[in-house]
C-alpha cells in the first residue's frame, strides 16, 4: 500500500538580501509531514505535484530584495518556500487540465512536494513531448522552458534579425545566452559573445557555434573589446547584463540597431543608488536606436510554435545545450547564490529527485 | 539696374566648445562681398538664396564640439557658417526643382546669402502654401518644418497613442514639445508637460491646452512630481531632456509604456564622462518599456502627409503656435546660447531679412 504522507523539505527565504544573496539568507527546512493527496481544503483547481528539477534563475534575486515598488512579479516572502520554475510530476489534481501522473513545467516551490493554487496554475504546462524523443526532462527547466521561449522571443520577436546582421550577446554562455548565440547563427548573423572566464569562452567558440567571444573580466576596456569584434559596429545586442556593458555597447552599435533588455544581471545586487551609471543613452538617438524590456510571461501564446521549432533542432543535434546540475535540494541555495558570481557553467538548475522514486 | 553683388555677414564657429557655448565661441565677421548669381564655378545643382528666418534647435550643439566619433551629422567646421535649418528665398539655382523666386525651407548658413550645394539640395523643400492662408512664412522654421515634423513622428509614429493614455512631455513650451502637447489633446491622451519658468508652465497650461504642468527647476524630487501628475503611471514620454528626468521618469513609466527619444537637452553641455547618470534601467524589464530614437531626416517621406494634417489646424486656430523671435543675425548666437539655458519661450528663430527686402 503506497505511503499516504511524506516528508517535505523546503528551502525558504529568511530574511530579505541586501548585496549579493549568502547561504544564511535561506534554510532549508526538514520534516513536514504532508499529505499525498489534495485534502479537499485547497482552493479548487489546485494541483499538488512531487517537484523533479528546480530551475535557478538569474529573476529571482529581484523577488528576494524587500519589495519598494511594484514590479512585473511579486518580492518572495520571508518564511515561505522559494519560488520558481521546475519541472513536476502530478500526484493530484482538481485542474481538469491535469492528472496525477502528467509531467508539467511551470510555476513550483523550492521543496519536494508543492500545492500549485490558482492563479499560478496557468503557468503549469504539461510535457508532451519527453520520452522517446532523446529529450531529457530536465531541459524543460531550460531550453524546453522559460530561459528557451525567453531567447526565442527576444532574438526573433524583438531583435527582427536579418540575415547578415552582427549580434552581440552578453552572459552569453548562460541559460538564455548560449540559445540566442546558436538561433543568430541559424538566422545567418554573425554572433559574438562575452562571458566570465576562459572556460566558458571556450565553450562559446567550440561547443555553442559563436564566430567570437571573449572574457570581459580580462579586458580592461569594453569599448575596445567591442570595436575589435565588431569593426563595422553592431545590429543586434540581446542584453542579460547591464551596467558598464550596456554603456559601452550604446557607443558600438550602429544605425538603426536594436538592444533587447533581457536581464541586468551585473545590477541586481547592488542597491538602488549604487546600480552602475549609465551615461553614453545619446547613442540612442544618434544611432536611432530601439531599446525594448520584455518578460516571458507576456509570450506564452507562443510556446507551442518555438517548441516545435526547436525540438527538431534538439533531435538533430543542430543545438548544443549546456546544464549545470546540483544535486538535490541540500544544494539548491549554494546553485541559486553561484549563479550571481559566475559559478555556474550553462544552465544551472537543481535535481530534486529522479523521476522514478516520485511518490 | 539690380545690384549684382551684395555685403553677406556670415556668423561663424571660432573655435570648438566645451561646456555651455559663449559669445566669443561665435563671430558675425562683416564685409564679405558675394555674388547675387551664381557663378557657374559651382557645383551642378546649387542653389543661391537670400536667408530670411534661422532656426535655432538643440541638436546644433552636439555640433559645435570637437568631432570625437561618427554622429548623424558631422560637427561645424570651425572658420565656416554655422549651419541649420531655415527659410530662405532663392535667388538663382541650377537645381531643377527650384527656380529664382521660390521660396524654400531646410539646410542653409547663417550668413545673408548662403550657395546651397549638393547634396544638402535635398534637404531644401519649396513652399507652396505660404500666404492668402494666414501662415506666417516663419512657421517653417518650426510648426511647418523640422520641429514640425519631428514632433508629428515622434508622437504618432514612435509612441502609436491610444485615446485615454497619459503622457508626459518634458522641455514642454519649445519648438517641438509645444507641439506634441497639443496633438496629444487632439489624441485624446492626458498630457503633463515639464518646463523651466513659472512663465513657460502657464503658458503649457493656458495656450497649449496641457492637462497639468510643472516647473522642474522648482521641484525638489523629480518622481514626486510625476507621481503626483501621474498617479496611474505614464504611458508615453516625449523626451526631450534626458539625465535626471529620464530617470524619474522610468520610475513612474507604466506596463508596455513607450519613451520616444528625441533630444538630451539638458546632457549636450556635459563633456561625456560628466554626462548624468541613469541608473533606472530595470525599469525597461520590469515595465516592458520601449525606448527608440529618432530623427526627423529618415522620416522626410511623411512630410507631405504630416502638412496636410496640420495646416487646417492651424488655419483654424485648432492648433496655438508660440515662437521666440531675436531680431537680425547680429542676435543669432545669443539666441542660439540661450536656447541652452531656457531663455526663449516657445520655438527660437532669428529673423534675418523681411522678405521685401530680399535682393
């Protein structure tokens, strides 16, 4: 007879960050017992899934400042399990979308079993196309999942790359980066990328296809760089950084460039008055330049084209793709803190448990 | 018998600029006797005109500095005519398209008598609907010419109004803000416009038909006050200023609000490591904010569609029309400087000649 409760650990916020998130600011807490089965008291349509794979993303450190302003999404609570997406198998459910055992991507806790309620439901997507296919599960925390549409959408919905154009990537060998250099050398542009050491410089030039990269923390002048790379200027520069990067990409691009702001990943740990200046903005009219912000969240209607666009990449081999795996929730703090100082190599995520010793 | 040669006074650059430009960066040097034809030693397709009206626009100052990297336009040529846009009758041409008695707006010096040559030509546009219509022939200098038709691109082009947004419009009572403010009324928008006198607000507010208006310069927090104007957040910002308001501005932009970038007014009398910091990037994610620049010389197509929306609103009073006018080239710098430090109220112009008195 299967087990009716199980022990659930979480990792929750302790205390709001200041600076760069330590390991003291999370916990990971051991032994709540919880039911296997919705109780019935949940809000209907709830969805209680056994968590497989935790995806660390570099947007979760806005949500653990204390919330000064509104913003796209709402600041984590102190005491709460944290966040964010995953991949899960379905062990309940009173979504009729869903049933117990369908695997879903989307919206989870950091722990091993979660209760998903309404709203945040919607974002629980189920997997179709895993099994069978060479397809790993975890990939949906990436390439198949937020960071995959998130490159997708910002390459070709806000950059409108031509074939011929010069893209330059930030954080390029991360989990959105590494997709947006590969889809620019699909489109026909010529792609360079920049990253924070000489491994994942490598990786840019020999596994992910760039034509050039380099270390930004070797080079003591960014304009510089950026003018070796792009003599001519550049068109297209999917931004994942912000800061001195962004300052010295405005005097590099050329006319009629476009910037998708992805992420400010350089600026989310420092303090409002302390975030790095930006100064060289006559760029943009000068250069007549477009500067666009967008989230994954306002494109979801168009998962299914970009999943069928790219599985068959992945299916051929066409795409590389790079994950960097903690195992288990003990190390799912450790992961979500690397990846603010470079640690991680691809994309970082954590493994909860394998899927078959889902309850 | 017509006099064939003529006095031209020339107002030159002496020497490049730093900081705020003064008097004695500029000099009306007298005497010079010219030709009142052409003397076939030109290059094919020049014109010979007799200046009537100089506009005086912000985007002039980025020329008066030593040329550090490539631009939209090049820097003035010290020793030479200063160079802007204006109203001129033409006395000889051996372009195709003009004839002696035309009169044309565009590219033309600041001197008396200027020989258009190719390919600035292109820029001069004959007048037709000047008089029997009570449109002053100034108005090409600003409502009819460039600021017109930046105004009208910047606003119905880059920022694509809907009827019920807000918007905010800074450097609110000049040559193209006035404007924007008024065909964000005819939108159906809310608009707030920033300027720098208690003069220049009632008249935002009184003439140009501004919901709400501030003056910056009496404003001890710049977010406060759009906050107070804006307590839903801004849709649209015209941005004519750049540095601190932009940065208050992005603050208070709302989801998917739009910012059309057309001058840094208050940035171009800043050596470029001086230049203000904006620091409130994240906004652009966290809002899905747009930001694009522009300049009004791609957008020459839409003049002729822009003038046919615009003159019956003038000619019927729809539309107010403010202009600062200084009196003889002898004035001309001083016009130009005080641009820089708000002194003219509404669109800054020079008047060279009457047109009666064109030779």
């Amino acid at each position: 007879m299967a087990a009716t409760t199980a022990t659930n650990r979480r990792v929750i916020l302790k205390e709001y960050v200041e600076g760069y998130p330590r390991e003291e600011h999370m916990e990971l807490l051991r032994g709540a017992e919880v039911p296997l089965r919705l109780t019935g008291t949940e809000p209907a349509g709830s969805v209680l899934v056994r968590n497989l794979y935790l995806s660390c993303d570099p947007y979760m450190r806005p949500k653990m400042s204390r919330p000064l302003r509104e913003s796209y999404t709402a600041a984590f609570v102190p005491g709460d399990a944290i966040t964010g997406y995953g991949v899960a198998r379905v062990l309940d459910s009173s979504d009729p979308r869903l049933a117990p055992g369908d695997l879903v991507w989307g919206i989870t806790g950091w722990e091993d079993y979660s209760v998903v309620t309404p709203p945040v439901t919607k974002f629980l997507a189920k997997i179709s196309h895993h099994g069978g296919g060479g397809v790993p599960l975890s990939y949906y925390t990436g390439i198949l999942g937020m960071p995959g549409l998130t490159a997708y959408v910002g390459f070709h919905e806000i950059c409108a790359p031509k074939k011929g154009e010069t893209v330059f990537v930030s954080a390029a060998s991360g989990a959105v980066g590494q997709l947006v250099g590969q889809f620019a050398r699909l489109a026909g542009c010529h792609v360079v990328g920049s990253a924070g050491s000489k491994e994942k410089v490598e990786l840019l030039k020999t596994k992910f296809g760039f034509h050039d990269a380099f270390n930004y923390k070797e080079e003591p002048d960014l304009g510089a760089a950026l003018k070796r790379c792009f003599p001519d200027g550049i068109d297209i520069y999917f931004e994942n950084v912000g800061g001195a990067m962004l300052d010295a990409v405005l005097l590099n691009m050329r006319v009629h460039g476009r910037i998708a702001v992805c992420g400010l990943i350089s600026q989310y740990n420092l303090a409002d008055g302390e975030k790095d200046a930006v100064r060289n903005l006559g760029a943009v009219i000068a250069k007549r330049l477009r500067l666009q912000g967008f989230i994954e969240p306002d494109h979801k209607h168009l998962y299914p084209q970009y999943e069928a666009w790219v599985l068959p990449y992945i299916r051929d081999g066409t795409l590389a793709y790079v994950e960097d795996v903690a195992e288990g929730l003990e190390s799912a703090s450790k992961a979500l803190i690397g990846l603010f100082h470079g640690r991680n190599v691809g994309k970082q995520l954590v493994r909860v448990a394998d899927d078959e010793s889902s309850a």
